[in-house]
C-alpha cells in the first residue's frame, strides 16, 4: 500500500493553504499561559519566509540544519521552510547539554542551528556554526531548568537579505536575529528545488539501547505516510483539535500529531509545558477532541483531586501508546469520560504500527492488530515464526524510505543489523501474538529506561560516569517510579584510592547530559556483582538498599 506516491511535504503544505487557509491550524501555549492562534495561511506564509531566508544563508538541497528550539510556531515552520527547499531538520531536544548538541551537529556536518535564548548553551555549538537566534523579543521565555547556562546574546546586527534569490551567507559573528530576518523574506517560494518523496526531510535522534544516538532517516514520503497513517487511526477529519505537550523534537510530535493534522486539515494545540494540574484544564479551554497521552500523564491526572467538570469536554480518544495496570485504565475512563487507544511502535517504524482500530473492538491490554501498510511477526530465538502466545521478539515489515525510516545516518551496518533486505525491522522488543492477531507487548529486550516520556540510555550514562578520574566503573539503571514511570539509578565502583561523592557525580553528568538523563540516585559501591558470565547481575543491584536522594514530582 502506497497512499503517498511522489508527493512531498511541499506539495500538501501548497494544498493545505490553498484549501484550508483561512482554519485555524496551530494553537500554541506556553509556560507562561500565553496562547497565539495562527491560520494555515498565516504559517504558511511563515513557512515560505522562512524557506526563502535559509536559501539566502546559502542552505543546499539535502544539507542538514539543527534546530534548537523549545516547542513554538518557529520550530515547525523551520521544519516545513527547509523541507521545502530540499534541506534536512536536525531537532535538537531544548534540554541537551552542549556537549550533546556538539557531538550530534558535527556528524551531521551542519553549518547553522536555530536556538533561542532560554535553550542555547553557553560552551555554543563548536567552532563554524552559524547561529540564528529566534525568540528574542515578544516571544521570548524564561530558561528552563538546564544543565548549562545560556550565553549572555549580544544585540544582533543582522546582515541585510535580499528579497530575490540566495545571496552569499553573512559574515558577522553575531548571532543573526531569525525574525527579523525571516519578516524580510517575500510571503511566497522564490526558489522551488526539485524534490520527490524520497529526499530527505528530517533526522531524529534517538538513544535507542546504545551510547552514541542513531539518527533515524526520514524522507518525504515517510512524514506523508504518518500522516495519513495516524489520521486513519485517530478518525480525523478537519473538525478537530488534536492537543499535545510531546516536544517538537520528538516522533511523538512529528509524525503523531504535526502530520495528521495537516494531512486531516485539522488543527493543533501545542502546549509546551506538561503540568498535571493544570493539563485537563487546558485540554477542556482548547476544545480538544483528540489528545496524545503516555503513561506518566495518565498516572498525574489521577493524582490530581476530582473536579466536577472532569467529563465535561469534547475528547473523544486519547492516542497512547503501551499499556499501565487494568485498574489504573478503568479509573481513568471513568473518571475523564473516554477513552484510551492504545499501540506499539519505534522510532523507525514511525508510527503505532500496532494499533486498536478506530473503530470497532479492542482487547486491553493488547496493543492492537497490524495497521494499514504493514506486517508483523513473533520471531523465536531460533529464528521460527512463533505460535500463538508463545513469546518472541516483535518484528514489523515495511518498506523502506516510506513505512519504515530510510536507515540510520551515516551508520549501515547498524542499519543492516536491524533492517534486512526484505523489509523486516528487528524491534528487540518482546512480545505475543493470539490466534486473532492480536498483539501484547511484554518487554524491551533492549535496557534503555523509560523516565516520564525520555528514552535514556544507560550505555549512555555508564560511558559519562566512567570519564570521571574518580570511578573504575559505572552501572546504570531504572527504578520504578510510581509518577515518572523509572528514574535513572547509577551504581559506581571509585578508583583506587579515590572516594566520590554522589553529588558530585551528579554534577558531573549534569555538565555533560540533558537533564533527564542525570542519574536520581548515585550509589558508591566496593564492586558490582556478577553473574556466572562475568556479565553485571543489574537484577541484584535492583533490589540493593540505597540512600536514595528526592525525585521532585514533575508537572505539579
């Protein structure tokens, strides 16, 4: 099935502004409670300026651009501006630490990055890298809580751009102001490269179960295909308001939510801050009627005192993704009044490739049947295709380039590792299947944990630890939350001699890791225990009695 052809991102964004220009298209809310309605043709116009001004900062088809924003109108019109002339968004996560974006922007060769001033970090981005800095005026928000702290933003002088054609790129040091800049480009395309569905649009980054991310290929046709994917699976039709508080830089975002909505004409509500307290306040005062969910959210809400208008609103399916306890599932429908659609998928497959069908049966806690577009098997260690509730590792085929990502950048053989060349994507996921097709997920076979929504890999951490002098070895892993889902636990063995301490460990990791990644707890141990194999017994460090120090609850 190919619902996509030779389309591309350009071509829907031209239709969607011919056919729907005068919709709302985004409603964005930001930490400080103020909200901006803009219609498909107010970003579309936004769109091609912004396209126009990196065609004059001398961006070429298929170069790649880092974009590191929080979640805001000018991070998805930087995404649709580049795609439309050819060019490759890299996001960033707004809570990277320098030495992540460093690392991330020199593979992939980009020469300019668009931040802002609450996320961009003090160290910069490395030697040779452009910087238009956005949100600087109106627009502008407080920092986050961060692990670095943002440089001190001279006044820019920005260079002037001409308002025909691509130009030769500035050369002032200052950082150039992207509105000004972008608001003296023409509102319509001034160079339309040619494209098809299988350039390159995006690179997602994603830590996966290893300690240098993979970035996940996107094309044209992929970013189609999740569109219309999701707006079959969520019913949408352009009546709708699908909210979300997913980070731009996530596929959550992206494919789940973005591309449906311009598929479906509909609209989107970005809120960029999930808060417990105040989420089903905001999703009843934007008239939602779709809203993405995962478990940390579902699990705050339910902490949250009762209120009399919890059901009074107009959702109709809330799209998430793995199950939580039966109980925890029953109390929620019941008490907001709809209900949970559940699915599994990755990254490289793109979407809840499995799904509950929009309409019609659903059998919680399965994840759902095969979608539109795809296939999906339980493979045995021994390479059989399982039997009916015999566990194995979920598998799903697709093609390449269009239902399932195009590879890993830069990487083929761990492409190769996970791809085969019919089309089959290894998960490492496991999972059953039942004599219906009905699919349950059971476990990740790779480590990485789960904290309130963020991927985060231990490899990743353990490698951060054991650059500190004072520690011989490091093991990381999750411990249950019963808000966040897991928090990071770090268990370290000091060098000879020395004797760390837990805090400034942590401070360690947090000059070099987001936020999210830095170890809750930080455990000084004489040595890590092991299995007949050598391999770290992580079951028993687990269950081991640690001086845990206090994970503040988020969103409260």
């Amino acid at each position: 099935m190919d619902i996509v052809a030779s389309r591309t991102v350009r071509d829907l964004w031209d239709e969607r502004v011919r056919t729907h220009g005068d919709r709302v298209f985004l409603v964005e809310e930001d930490s400080a409670d103020r909200v901006r309605t803009l219609t498909y043709a107010q970003v579309g116009a936004r769109v091609a300026q912004a396209a126009n001004l990196f065609r004059a900062l001398g961006v070429r088809p298929g170069e790649a651009v880092a974009v590191h924003l929080g979640n805001g109108a000018d991070q998805v019109e930087c995404l649709f501006g580049l795609a439309a002339i050819g060019a490759v968004t890299v996001p960033l996560h707004p809570r990277s630490s320098a030495t992540e974006c460093r690392e991330l922007i020199a593979r992939v060769g980009a020469r300019l990055v668009v931040t802002e001033p609450a996320v961009r970090p003090a160290e910069g981005y490395g030697p040779d890298v452009r910087v238009l800095l956005a949100r600087t005026g109106d627009d502008a928000r407080p920092a986050p809580a961060a692990t670095t702290t943002p440089a001190p933003v001279p006044t820019p002088v920005p260079t002037p751009v001409p308002t025909t054609g691509p130009t030769v790129r500035p050369t002032t040091d200052a950082p150039l102001d992207y509105v000004r800049a972008r608001d003296a480009q023409p509102t319509t395309l001034l160079d339309r490269v040619p494209l098809t569905g299988d350039d390159l649009a995006c690179l997602v980054f994603t830590s996966g179960s290893t300690a240098r991310p993979k970035g996940v290929e996107l094309t044209h046709a992929n970013l189609l295909h999740s569109g219309s994917y999701v707006a079959w699976q969520a019913s949408l039709t352009s009546d709708d308001r699908l909210a979300t508080t997913m980070p731009a830089c996530h596929v959550n975002f992206l494919l789940n939510a973005l591309l449906p909505v311009l598929v479906a004409g509909a609209a989107l509500v970005s809120i960029e801050r999930y808060s417990a307290s105040r989420f089903w306040g905001q999703v009843r005062r934007h008239d939602a009627t779709v809203v993405q969910a995962i478990a940390m959210i579902v699990r705050t809400l339910l902490l949250q005192p009762p209120a009399a208008d919890d059901r009074d609103h107009r959702v109709r399916e809330i799209l998430y993704y793995l199950p939580i306890p039966d109980r925890q599932k029953v109390e929620f429908e019941r008490r907001f009044g709809t209900r949970l659609l559940n699915s599994y998928g990755t990254s490289e497959t793109l979407v809840g490739v499995l799904t509950d069908p929009p309409v019609g049966e659903r059998r919680w806690p399965s994840v759902g049947r095969v979608g539109p577009g795809y296939q999906a098997r339980i493979v045995t260690d021994d390479g059989r295709e399982a039997a009916p509730g015999q566990p194995g590792e979920i598998q799903v085929r697709g093609v390449p380039g269009r239902t399932l990502m195009r590879g890993y950048a830069g990487d083929p053989a761990a492409t190769a590792a996970v791809l085969d060349a019919d089309g089959w994507f290894r998960t490492g996921d496991i999972g059953t299947v039942d004599e219906d097709g009905w699919y349950f997920f059971q476990d990740r076979r790779s480590a990485y944990i789960k904290r309130a929504g963020e991927n985060v890999s231990p490899a990743e951490v353990e490698s951060v630890l054991q650059q500190h002098p004072d520690v011989a070895e490091a093991c990381v892993l999750g411990v249950p939350d019963p808000v966040l889902d897991e928090v990071v636990a770090a268990f370290v063995v000091p060098s000879p001699g020395a004797d760390p301490t837990p805090e400034v460990l942590r401070r360690f990791c947090a000059t070099r890791l987001a936020a999210f990644k830095v170890p809750s707890t930080v455990e000084v141990v004489p040595r890590l225990p092991r299995t007949r194999t050598y391999k770290v017994a992580v079951g028993d460090l687990a269950t081991q009695p640690s001086g845990r120090v206090a994970v503040p609850e988020i969103g409260r």
